[in-house]
C-alpha cells in the first residue's frame, strides 16, 4: 500500500490536477442533486 501512495504522488501534477478537478466535479453534482427535491 505504501508503494502504491509513492507512485501517486510521483505521478506528474496534470494527473493529480485532473483527479482534483474530477472529484470537485463529483461533489457539485452530488450537492446539486441532494438539493434538486428542495427545489421542485
């Protein structure tokens, strides 16, 4: 598991950036979701 954690985080930071991007993107949808009943 440790050699696992190394070889992300040597990873270039483009990778590291677009998983970052890729989670941010998942939580708004996860948020807009949660809050769509609120709305209707």
């Amino acid at each position: 598991m440790i050699d696992t954690v190394k070889t992300a985080l040597n990873r270039p930071n483009a990778t590291l950036w677009q998983d970052a991007v890729g989670a941010l993107s998942l939580l708004v949808i996860l948020m807009g979701v949660l809050h769509l009943p609120s709305l209707v």
